[in-house]
C-alpha cells in the first residue's frame, strides 16, 4: 500500500455535500495548509473573545467550535456556523483536514471555496479525498472503491455489503487468502531451487490439495459478484400466466397501490408493467407480464405475449398464477420449460372462491394458495420471497467483490490455479508452476492495491467519484 511518500504538498478544497439547497452544507480543506486557510477566513468564538487555544487561533484536533465565516479582504461576515480541525495522521485523508458545516445554499458555498482558493487551496478533483486517504495508507484500494458504493447504494443490503468491504472485512479474507498463496509458492520455490530432487508423491498431493483450497475460496469469492450485482440491479420477478388468473390484482396487492388496471376481461395487461419495492432491505422489481395464450388476434396483444416471454427468460424468479376458476393443461406449461425449478413457484389464485386444484405441483419448487383480492396468504408469499433473497446471500466474504475491475482479477487467478494445478499433475517443471503462482499473487495484489506502477488505475478508480470525497 502507499505510504506516507506520496503525501501531497497542494492543499485542496471542494463542497462535500450534495447539490441544492439544505439546512447544512460542508466544505472540506485537506493539505498541509488546511488549518493556515480555516484561521485566515473562519474566526472562532474563543477568538473572538481572546481566549485563543495554544497556538491554533480557536482550533482543536476533533472538537467542534462555532464561529463566523469572514472574508479577509473585505472583514465582511459571510455566515457563521461550525468547524472542525482534524490534525494528520488522524483524519479521513491522513492529512491536516478542515471541515466548515456552514448553512446549505449552493450560492454561499460556492462563495466559501472561492475563499479558499484565494488563500492558496487548489479545487479538488473528483475522488481526490479518498484517494489520497488510499495514497496515504488509511486504507486499501477495495475500501477506497467501497467508499463510493455506500455513497450509491440504493437498499439496505447494498450499504450494508459497501459498508463490511469499508471496513476492511473482505481485505481480511484476501490477506488470508495471499498467505495462502505465499505458502504454496515458497513450497514451489524450493522446488526450483532444488531440480534434482523429485517431488515425493506425498508431498505433490499435499501441494494439490493446499491448492485447491485456494480454488475453493476463489470460486466463491467470484460467485459474490453475481450476488452483489443481483442486490444493486434488484432481484427481478415475473408474474405470469394465462389471462384473467389475477396477475395484476397480486401485481397490485403486492405494491399495495392500483399500479395495473384489473378488469373482467381478458387480455387488459398488454405490455409488461415494472414496479420497484424495498423488501426488507432488498431492491425487487416486479413484472406484471400479459396473460399467455394463443388464440388471440390482437397484434398489440401479441406483442404483450413476446415480451412477456422475454421477461421471464431475464426474471430471477417466476410465479405462476391460476386460478382456481379456470380451466389448466400441461401446455400452458410450455413457456416455463426452459427454466429452472428452482426458479419457478406455483401460485394459486382465488382460493376464497374455490378450493384449488392438486395440478402441477411436481412441476414446481413451491406451491401457495392465495387470495390477491382479500390479500389472503399475500405476506406469506413474500415471507417466502424474502427467505429466498436472504439464502442467496453468502455472508463469508465481508461483503464480496463488487465490480468488474475485483471480477476480473478474480478470473485471472482461477484460470492461473486451474494451469498450476495441470502443470503439477503433469509433471512440468516446477518453474512453470511458480510463474502462475507469482501471477496470482500479483492479482491479489492488485485487487488490494498493493501493486506499484498503478497511477493510472487509481486515477481511472477516482474520477468516477463525486467531487467532494
């Protein structure tokens, strides 16, 4: 990790709150000449009142103090509010930080960092904060990309899963895991610098197996990014079946909200309808798709029919409606051969008409009776639902991984272990296998930000930031 060496000598300044209008707005000041700038236009009350604080005009490492924002030049009052010194190493940056929680109109803000350029501070790019809080070791670069996903999450899981890799639980297990990959590449090593010894059969299965545990842990490390991007793009489910079984009374019992028209007559769901609810912390999208059959020649609903289709190729899972009114065959089945039963749950509708029938169920995970009407057995479907979202968590890995960039690195070290353990099996020279270990190692390295050479990269990683942090 980057260490104090790389320490900036610029001072930089931005608004660190979001745009418009609020009862607060934050400037933030970071550098060496943070606390010089905050003493030429911010005067604190023991200023004001002569009882300065040692040398620091008012200031104290991490305690609030009110004052007024004055500009040098003019001594006119610009606001007063608050600030606080955070003295390096002990702030977010590792740098000397001065933060200014001044009122929230855009206008004044602006006005405040205009100040501080004057007084020297140069406008901080976007990212700039966190990057140097990496470039100054506070922390690694998956708790630096973290940072920026928990400011983006869009549920509760998403904060929680940005907020474990923010503090360093997923870095924990990658340390580990590089230990791992250490001891077996200095086994290796030995190997290398000793050729003419063979290894005994003990000793390479002892090495296989040590790694494949790593190929364990990597695999499961890679299926975190589905199950990460599944949380931030939101677990998607279809609600389809035959017209008039009551997908669009569930569909709107579900939002609690007449989102979909229900109607007597068949086909009123022509295209597919979409609503986003929060359950229980999770990001899920519904799908009201058009009733399915054949025998319709309306092209418009035609065209409902198709992209309902296509809707439950991409849904995560797919409820099936009938009703207990209606008339089921085994071809209405047909739309759902090709996905998994995992994937696919009965739901029968209008069990306060009438009793429903023992079809299909062998065809399905799981079977609910319901009513959409009087919302009889709703909570427990979405009970169920809500189960379905948590066991698809993996909760070992303090989060997971979480871009491409984390992804990538991940594939890399897999195929690099899947040739190692080809080259040992096969009997190639030890020195193959250490130039694949030492890739993997590498990897490692760079998913933790441990590598040199990486400017490019980090400035690729932080310009995607808000200006500000």
């Amino acid at each position: 990790m980057p260490t104090s060496k790389t320490k900036n000598k610029t001072t930089i300044v931005a608004i660190s709150t979001p745009p418009g209008i609020g009862g607060v707005g934050v400037v933030r000041l970071s550098g060496p000449n943070s606390l010089l700038i905050a003493q030429k236009i911010f005067v604190t009350q023991s200023s004001l009142s002569r009882h300065s604080l040692k040398s620091e005009g008012g200031f104290k490492h991490a305690q609030l103090c009110y004052g007024h924002l004055r500009n040098p030049s003019t001594q006119e009052n610009v606001d007063d509010g608050y600030a606080v010194f955070f003295q390096s190493p002990n702030s977010f940056t590792g740098e000397d930080v001065v933060e200014l929680q001044l009122h929230g109109n855009p206008f004044l803000l602006s006005s405040v960092v205009e100040l501080c350029l004057a007084q020297g501070a140069r406008l901080a790019a976007p990212g700039e904060f966190t990057k140097r809080s990496y470039l100054n070791g506070k922390m690694d670069l998956l708790q630096a990309e973290a940072v920026s996903e928990l400011i983006h999450s869009q549920s509760i899981m998403e904060a929680r899963n940005s907020r474990m890799r923010l503090d360093g639980r997923l870095s924990s297990h990658l340390e580990k895991l590089r230990d791992d990959v250490i001891d077996v590449l200095a086994e290796i090593e030995a190997d290398v610098d000793f050729p003419e010894e063979d290894i005994d059969p003990k000793t390479q299965a002892k090495l296989l197996s040590s790694i494949q545990k790593i190929q364990t842990t990597t695999h499961s490390l890679l299926e975190t990014y589905s199950q990460n991007q599944k949380i931030s793009s939101g677990f998607r489910i279809a609600l389809v079946g035959k017209p008039n079984v009551g997908k669009s009374s569930l569909f709107n019992a579900i939002l609690q909200n007449d989102r979909a028209i229900v109607n007597a007559q068949a086909g009123t769901t022509r295209d597919v309808l979409s609503e986003e609810i929060i359950l229980n912390g999770y990001r899920v999208k519904f799908f009201d798709t058009a009733g399915l059959r054949s025998d319709t020649s309306d092209e418009i609903e035609k065209e409902g029919i198709t992209r309902s289709s296509k809707e439950i190729e991409k849904a995560d899972l797919v409820l099936w409606l009938g009703s207990t009114l209606e008339k089921h065959t085994d071809s209405e089945l047909e739309v759902l051969r090709n996905v998994e039963k995992s994937r696919r749950w009965l739901v029968w509708n209008k069990v306060d008409l009438e009793k429903a029938p023992n079809l299909f169920e062998d065809f399905f995970e799981k079977v609910f009776k319901i009513s959409a009407k009087t919302g009889l057995e709703v909570a427990s479907l979405l009970n169920n639902i809500n189960d379905l979202l948590k066991s698809s968590q993996n909760e070992d890995f303090g989060g997971g991984i979480s871009n491409d960039r984390q992804k990538e690195l991940i594939e890399e070290m897999i195929h690099a272990l899947n040739r190692s353990v080809d080259m040992i099996r096969s009997k190639q020279p030890p020195e193959l296998t250490a130039v694949e270990f030492r890739q993997i190692y590498h990897a490692l390295n760079r998913i933790l930000g441990k590598e040199e050479n990486m400017e490019a990269m980090y400035d690729r990683i932080f310009s995607k930031f808000c200006v500000g942090k």
